[in-house]
C-alpha cells in the first residue's frame, strides 16, 4: 500500500499489525496521514475465520476435538499473511 499523499509504501508488516490488532488505523511516518480499513477489510476477515473453521472442521472431523482447533488456528494464521496484499484502506481528512 502506498500513502496517496506522500506516495510513501507502507511495509507488509504495519498493514498485517494492524489487522491483528483489530483494524487500526495506519499512519504514514512521512506525512502524518490516516488510513482506515475499508469495510472489504472486515469481511475480508470475517469470512477468513469462517473459512478456515469451515475447512479445518471439515477436514478433520473424524479426529479428537482438539486437532480441528489448532488446524483452525494455524490456518487463520497463515491465511491472514496473505491478507495485507489484497487490503484497500480509506485516507481520513
């Protein structure tokens, strides 16, 4: 992502902390602008963990309880690496 204002580049890891920090705002370091998470972010999210409930429950449902979980954890996780390449975000004036 790239600040409209200074035309800076936001680095992978503040887009993917803010993510996993429940969708906060970023900052730009250069100019001091503010953007947001459009709202795709937050269905984008969304339909991340119902996914990969969806999928690690499927896949594993014949084994004990405890396997589906942490397939659901570690498949959110990784899923959620790829998240940042696809986020749209919203300068605030």
């Amino acid at each position: 992502m790239t600040c409209e204002t200074c035309n800076a580049k936001f680095s992978y890891f503040k887009v993917l902390k803010s993510f996993w920090l429940g969708y906060q705002d970023i900052k730009c370091d250069h100019c001091d602008s503010t953007y947001e998470h459009k709202l795709s972010n937050r269905v984008l999210g969304g339909l991340l963990v119902m996914i990969s409930i969806f999928i690690s429950f499927m896949v594993f449902e014949d084994k004990p309880v405890l396997v589906p979980i942490i397939g659901f954890i570690l498949m959110s996780i990784v899923l959620s690496l790829l998240l940042p390449f696809i986020m749209k975000f919203r300068r605030l004036e």
